[in-house]
C-alpha cells in the first residue's frame, strides 16, 4: 500500500511536559483515519505538528514519501499540500464567502499573483463547484456571520478542499452540529476521500463508527492501539483508559 | 464593543458604498483644482501642506487601516522623505559652496552622502528610496520573525525617538534642532514667487490623485482582500498558505514610499524640515488623521488628514493650548464613540436615511451574533 | 576601574526607575490587553505631588523639611492611584481587548493631563529641593561617590517590587488578579468580580508609576513633558521583558537601564539610543514575545 504520511517517533514538549511521546504510525492513501482518545492525549498537538503550528522536539514526519515537514514552515507545508482546520471555525468573518473561498482557491500565493492576477475561469468554476458542495453557493454573497455555525464549519471545510490539498487535517469537524448536520458533514468527508487523505479528530463516537477506515488511539501523548473501530472498541486497555471509563464515548458505546 | 464588532460593522459599510468613494474622491478634487481661484496664495500654500499630509495619510491607512498594523513611526519616513529634498534646495541655495549650517559647525567640504543630491531628479528618486529602504530593513527583522500588533507599534515609536534624537544630535550634517532651511529656488524658479507656489500646489494635488487612483487599485485587487484577512486572522492567512510577512513588509515599504514622497512635497511648500516633524507626537498626530476620517477607507484618511490640518491652523495660531485640550479629546471622543471616523458617521447616517429599519434584517443579524 | 563602576551604578539606578515605572505598566497590559500612553502622565502627576508637598513644607519649621519626601512617596502614591482610578472607570474600561485603540485613546489622554499641567503649574520646569538628609553620598574610595539620592531611589524600587510580589503572590487580592490575568471567563464564573479587579489593579500601577515621578524629582527639574521623556523607554521594558511578569520587566528595566547608559558613554547620547534599539531588535529576534513571555495557545488572539 501507499503511504502519503510517515510519523516517526514523534515527540513534542511544552516546557517539559510530553504532549506527544514517540508517536510512529503510518498514514495511507485514501484513508480516513481517525484519532481519538480523552482531552489531553495529544491529539490536536499531533495535528499541530504535522502542520507545523508547533515544532517537535525530536523525531520526524514525512509526507510524500521524502518532504519532512518538520522543517517548513506552516504556509510552506499548506503549499506542499496539507491541509487544516482547526476546532473554531476560523474564517475571514469581513469578507463574503465568495472572497473567503478566492483566497483559497488561488494556487500562486505570490505578492506579483495577487496584485496582478485575477481569477481564471477553471478558479471560478471550481469555486462555484465547491460552494455547491457544501451547499453555500446561495450565500455566497453573504459575510460568514450570517451563516450558522455548521455552515462556517462547512465554509472552512470548503477552503480546504480549494486548497486542493492531498492530506486534510480536522480538529473536530462536527463539534456543536446537529445530527443532521453531522451527516452531511460525513457524507461530505467521504465524497473528499475520493481524492484526498483525511485525518480526523473527532469525540463523536457515532461518527467515528460511520465514517472511519482506521482509528487510532491517543493516550498521555502515546499510541495506545490502532486498528479498525471494532478492533479498537475490544481492546481492553482502550475501553479502560477511554471509552468505558466515563470518557466522553461511553454513553455511544 | 469589542474590536472585532469594531471591524464588523466597518467592512459592511465599505461594501455598501465602494463605487460612491470614487465619487467623493472626485467631488473633492475638483474642490481643491479650484480652490486656489478664491484663496490668496498662503492660504493655497498652506493647503498645499494639507495636501501633502493627506497623502501620506493613504499610505498610513494601508498599513493600518486595512492591514491592522499601527505604526507609530511613519514621522521618520515622512521626515526621511523631506529631507532628501531639502538636502537639495540646500546645496541649491549654496550656489555650490558649503551650506551655511556646515561651516558654522566647521565642516570644511561637503560629507560624500549629501554630494548625490545637488541633482534633483537623484534626490526626488532617493526621498523615496531610502523610507523604502530603512523600511524593508525594519519590517524585515520584525514580521519576519512575528513580531506583531502592540509590540510593533512600540518598536516603530522607538524609531520616531531614534530618528529625531540622531538628527538633532548629528548637527553637523542635519543642521541640528533648526533642521534645514532657508531655501531659494527649485530647478531654478524662486520659491517666493507666486507662480511657483500655484505649480507646486498643482504638483501636490496631481501626485495626491495618482497616490489615491495606485492605492485604490492596489485594496481592489486580490491582495487587498489579503490585507483585510491578515489584519483579521494572521494565522489563518498563514494556513492558507500564504506568508503574511512577504504582504506585511511589502504594504510597510509601500507606506514609507507615500510617506517619503509626501515628505519630498512637503518641504519646497513649507520651506523648513526640523527633527520636530518627525518624532512620536507628529507622527501620532497622522494617525489621528486617519482615525478622525475614517480608517480602512482611502478617502477617510484624505479627508481626514485636510480637515485636522485646517482645523488645527485655525485654532492653534490663536489659542495653541485649545489646540491640546481639542486634539487629546479628539482621540478620545473618536476611539471611543465613532471608531470608523466621519466616514463611517456619514455612511451610518446615509443608511438610516434610506432604509428604515429593517424588521426581518434586524433578527437575522441578532442570531448571528 | 572606578569610572566603569561608576557607569555600572549609575545603569543600575536608571534601571530601577524604568522598572518601577513599567511594573504598572506590564501588569494593565497583562491583565486588560491595554496599552496606556497615559501612564507617563502619572509619573508627571507623581513629581507634581512631590513639588506641591514640598511647597507646604516650605511654610513650616525648617527642622520639619527634610520630613516631607517621606510623606510625599505615599501621596503621590495615592493621587496618581486615584487618577488612575477615574480614567480607568472613565474611558479604558471601555477599551477591553483593543490595544492598539487603547493606545491612541490614551495617548489623547495624555495631551490632556499635559496641557493641564502647563495651564496649572506654568510651561517651565519647576525644581523640587532634595531633603538634607539625601545630599552626599557613600564614598568608596578616591574619587568614586555612590550619591545617597541613587541609593535611596534603587532602595525604595527594591522595596515597591518586593510589595507588589508580595500583593500578587501572597494575597487574596494578588490571586484574584491572577486569576483574571490567566483566564478571565473562568475567573468571571468563579464569582470575581473582574471589573472590581481591573480597576484596583490600574489604579495600582498607575500609583507606581506616581512613586516613579517622585523618585525622578530627587535627579532633575520636573515639567509637564517629563512622562513623555519616559514612556517609550518604559515601553521598551515591557515589550523585551514580556508582559506581565515582574521577573520579565525587572530583567528588561536593567537590560535596557544599564544598556542604555554603558552605550551612551561609550559612544555619545544619540548613537547610544540607536544601539540600544538595535540590541532590543535583535533580542526580540530570538524571542519575539519578550523574554519572559506567556505563551497562548488560541489561533488568532
């Protein structure tokens, strides 16, 4: 199988303290991988480091093959193709959506490009493409602060797939949606695996039961276990430590 | 009201009346082209000066009004700028010996730097060089390694004092506290003459359209959006792949350059450049310009910037400690009470006019927020 | 040998000063995300206090004279506290969260509080008469003087740290501004009353910075611009020392203290800043959140 990302015994400190602790897995093309576990296991620092929002302490992680990102920096790396959003929808809240989904959309983020270029038609296809999509294109004009907060969750979504990117990164892309909206949201995931790797962070066991090819388990900053859901949800260990020990699973086991 | 509310109700406005700015903006040009048909010529002269202040103002406002960065240090460029200039009618006035500053300090012939500018041309290009240059090199060593926001600001006030502390301090070469002074003539017209002061106000007035028609093209174009968004989420813009530091350096350049220019403007119309001009309170008065007019739209920081200046020669020639009391208030009322400045009342105003509350706009935009 | 002692003694008092002077500061930016221009004004407030005091004394018994710059630490202490306290109740609570509008709001108050000064005490400097008591000074050897009125300022900056550590880590009072410093909504649900807090805590540093503007009357002439003459140096303070911690700003106050005169003296005045701007620039390359900083962990803030 291909792998599009390699985690090499991966450690980051904050001030002494271990977020993560020698982290080696494998990521592989197409997969939706998920990574759960309870608040503070590490995994947002994970993700933090595979966009190089924090700089490890030591270890390695390559993408592609051979472009370590660990030494790029975090604009580099989005250029590279990895892609992220983050828990808070972060979105330019003074610009149209349309404005929002332009500044992703552009693939030469150069001072000469931006003062000098304008959309191309294939741009403006694609953006239009993706607002229907994420079922914006009617509020493209709008500013993101008249949408709600599962639209602005899509938005971001939105942006990242303008970004072309080959490997998505989501901090909790369904926190504070709905039901439905969490479908739609999945549905939305798996429509983007077709061409891009997705890693997940996610406490939603449901959708982590839906939706995932492959769930990792983060505990104090180390793999605890990774394999398939079900493999996962029999690991003695896992259900201790996480899912039936009143973490946040345990009323969706 | 938090900032961010702050830039809300701000971006709105701006989207509701782009095309009218360019409208304003002419209606005030042609203000201005024939203004000098009903004033004497000091009052055109002086207007001239408020001129050159306004375009310094545009430049100020990219850097902060739309790009979030205040810079409490846009004096030195300014400064910067109009002593290049001055350095030139100078050496101008001399006739080829050594400016009467030099010789009091016992200089005996012209330091290599200043020999450049007995050429005008040289000296009009290098008052916009070298704030281009002593930007880059600021801007470089501080957005590149993040340095943002509050700590930026204080580090570009620390310019301001640097820079008039070295030029007072450098009496030999800068003419000291009196600065330079004392010119004769520009590429050979006496500056007395009326006919000169009418030409340079017209200069001024063409160069403030050019400055403003850039500029606007500039907030149009992609990278405007670029600047909003890094003024809004700097790490945002950062994880869309774009590095804010290459657009912070480039809109600091850009601003230093208008500055520098505004500065080169400057000089010939008033006819004396001293460190004065450039330390913190002038250069903090030029934000309040921008405040005061409206920031984040070009033609608030013109308006701006005129309407201060006119306002202050007509109280601070006769009552200067009013002239304290109104400005510090000014800050206050202004930051406090009308944060996008006479721009943003008149928008404000324009708008109630027109459409009567909206019941059903009201609530959506109650659950937004 | 003894000149650069000298030097070094008198980068230590200029120090002390900056950091008493930027104590309150570090701690209203820490704590409100306000950036108060102003503060410069409170040290004026405080050498006014201290020039006021010692006109009354003036009409009593000579032996009582020396008595009245003990008095004058604690009201210059309490008037500026007590400005601080109305201009924080009056136009910075409104400025929550914004600091670069705080910035100019506060600067604007600042032309005010001058030009009142000027309007009150005229525009030329006035000169406060140091007590008896701090003339002369501790003689080391030949030719090398520490003069008291340095010992004492640097004694009593010693003494201001050491009350303020105590006030934030050893008191009710302290923890409350902690807690609001750290986190503010969970402080808020805890039942503080952060507001309460803002306020008592700018009216404090704004009173340090008036014991500054007392301290700054033993070294010169006193006149309405003498904040502005301090405020970007103290500003420096906190920017390199990171704001809000006392650790940050004593560290910046002597870096900056000391840089500043050992530079001037071995260049002259006007090069000597520019050197000490390049090493704050340079140091900031290292650590562009101050040396001491507190880092955050949210995406935009």
């Amino acid at each position: 199988m291909d792998s599009i990302l390699q985690i090499d015994n991966l450690t980051v400190s904050f001030n002494g303290f271990r977020a993560v602790n020698h982290v080696k897995t494998e990521i592989e093309k197409g997969e939706i991988r998920f990574f759960i576990g309870p608040n503070g296991a590490g995994k947002t620092t994970l993700l933090d480091a595979i966009c190089g929002r924090v700089k490890p302490q030591s270890g390695q992680v390559l993408f592609s093959g051979n472009l370590d990102v660990t030494r790029y920096s975090e604009h580099e790396i989005v250029n590279i193709g990895i892609g992220r959003k983050f828990q808070v929808p972060s979105v330019f809240a003074h610009m149209s959506v349309y404005e929002n989904m332009e500044l992703a959309v552009v693939k030469d983020r150069s001072l000469y490009s931006s003062i000098f270029h304008k959309l191309n038609n294939e741009q403006r296809e694609r953006i239009e493409d993706i607002l229907v999509t994420i079922g914006l294109y009617e509020k493209r004009l709008n500013t993101p602060k008249a949408l709600s907060h599962g639209e602005k969750q899509w938005l971001e979504i939105g942006m990242l797939l303008a970004q072309e990117p080959k490997l998505m990164l989501l901090d909790e892309p369904v926190a504070g949606m709905g039901r439905s909206e969490t479908d739609v949201t999945g549905k939305l995931l798996e429509k983007i695996a077709r061409n891009c790797t997705i890693i997940v962070v996610e406490h939603d066991m449901e959708f982590v039961k839906d939706y995932a090819t492959k769930v990792t388990v983060l505990h104090e900053g180390a793999i605890l276990d990774e394999g398939s859901v079900s493999e996962v949800q029999s690991n003695q260990k896992v259900i201790d430590v996480y899912l039936g020990r009143g973490g946040e699973g345990e009323c969706l086991m | 009201m938090t900032e961010a509310n702050v830039r809300n109700s701000r971006f709105d406005l701006r989207r509701l009346t782009k095309s009218k700015e360019l409208l304003v903006f002419a209606f005030l040009i042609l203000l201005l082209v024939f203004a000098p048909l009903f004033l004497s010529i000091f009052r055109v002269n002086l207007l001239g000066k408020f001129i050159a202040y306004a375009i310094l103002a545009i430049g100020l406002d990219l850097i902060w009004g739309f790009t979030g960065i205040l810079s409490l240090g846009h004096g030195v460029f300014f400064g910067l700028g109009a002593y290049c200039m001055a350095m030139y009618l100078k050496l101008e006035a001399a006739q080829g010996k050594l400016p009467d500053f030099m010789s009091w300090s016992g200089l005996e012939s012209l330091p290599w730097f200043w020999k450049p500018f007995t050429n005008s041309a040289l000296a009009i290009v290098m008052a916009i060089l070298i704030p281009t240059g002593l930007a880059f090199v600021i801007g470089f060593f501080t957005f590149k390694n993040r340095i943002r926001g509050v700590y930026f600001s204080i580090l570009s006030q620390a310019l301001a004092i640097i820079f008039s502390v070295l030029f007072v301090g450098q009496q030999a070469y800068t003419g000291g506290t009196n600065g330079l002074t004392n010119y004769r003539s520009i590429m050979g017209f006496s500056l007395s003459s009326d006919t000169t002061k009418l030409t340079l106000y017209y200069i001024s007035l063409a160069l403030l359209v050019v400055t403003y028609l850039f500029c606007n093209f500039l907030v149009k174009r992609r990278i405007g959006r670029i600047l909003v968004a890094i003024r809004d989420g700097e790490n945002r813009v950062r994880f869309s792949g774009y590095n804010p530091a290459t657009y912070k350096i480039f809109v600091y350049c850009l601003s230093a350059a208008i500055a520098g220019l505004a500065g080169a403007v400057f000089v010939p119309q008033v006819g004396i450049i001293s460190p004065a001009e450039m330390g913190i309170v002038p250069s903090i008065e030029m934000v309040i310009w921008v405040a005061i007019g409206g920031r984040g739209t070009l033609i608030g920081a013109v308006i701006g910037a005129i309407l201060v200046n006119a306002l202050k020669s007509g109280i601070s020639d006769s009552f200067p400690d009013v002239w304290s009391y109104f400005i510090g208030l000014a800050f206050v009322f202004v930051v406090l009470l009308m944060p996008q400045g006479i721009v943003g009342l008149v928008k404000e105003m324009a708008r109630r006019f027109k459409q009567p509350p909206n019941h059903t706009e009201h609530l959506s935009t109650d659950k937004a927020a | 040998m003894g000149t650069y002692l000298l030097q070094i003694f008198n980068g230590i008092s200029v120090s002390s000063i900056l950091i008493l002077a930027a104590l309150g500061l570090a701690i209203t930016f820490g704590l409100m995300k306000i950036i108060n221009m102003a503060h410069g004004e409170f040290i004026m407030i405080g050498a006014y206090v201290t020039y006021l005091m010692q006109n009354q004394f003036l009409h009593l018994p000579k032996s009582l004279f020396g008595l009245y710059f003990l008095l004058a630490i604690p009201a210059s202490f309490i008037v500026s506290g007590l400005v601080g306290f109305v201009l924080e109740r009056t136009v910075i609570r409104h400025l929550y969260n914004r600091p670069l509008d705080s910035l100019l709001a506060t600067w604007g108050v600042s032309l005010v509080l001058q030009q009142l000064a000027r309007n009150i005490f005229g525009a030329p400097n006035v000169d406060v008469k140091s007590p008896g008591w701090l003339d002369g000074g501790l003689v080391l050897s030949q030719g090398l003087q520490l003069p008291y009125k340095r010992l004492f300022i640097i004694a009593l900056v010693i003494v201001c740290l050491l009350s303020m550590f105590l006030l934030l880590y050893k008191s009710k009072t302290g923890r409350r501004i902690r807690a609001v410093m750290q986190n503010r909504e969970m402080a808020e649900s805890m039942g503080i009353n952060t507001r309460r807090v803002d306020a008592y805590t700018f009216a404090i540093g704004s009173g340090f910075a008036g014991i500054a503007g007392c301290a700054l009357t033993l070294l010169g002439s006193i006149g309405s611009t003498l904040g502005t003459n301090y405020i970007v140096d103290t500003f420096m303070v906190v920017v390199l020392g990171g704001v809000g911690t006392l650790v940050g700003t004593a560290a910046g106050g002597l870096l900056i203290g000391t840089a500043n005169t050992t530079l001037e003296f071995l260049t002259n005045a006007s090069l000597g800043k520019v050197l000490v701007f390049i090493l704050i620039i340079t140091l900031l390359q290292w650590r562009p959140n101050g040396l001491f900083n507190i880092s955050s962990r949210s995406l935009d803030d």
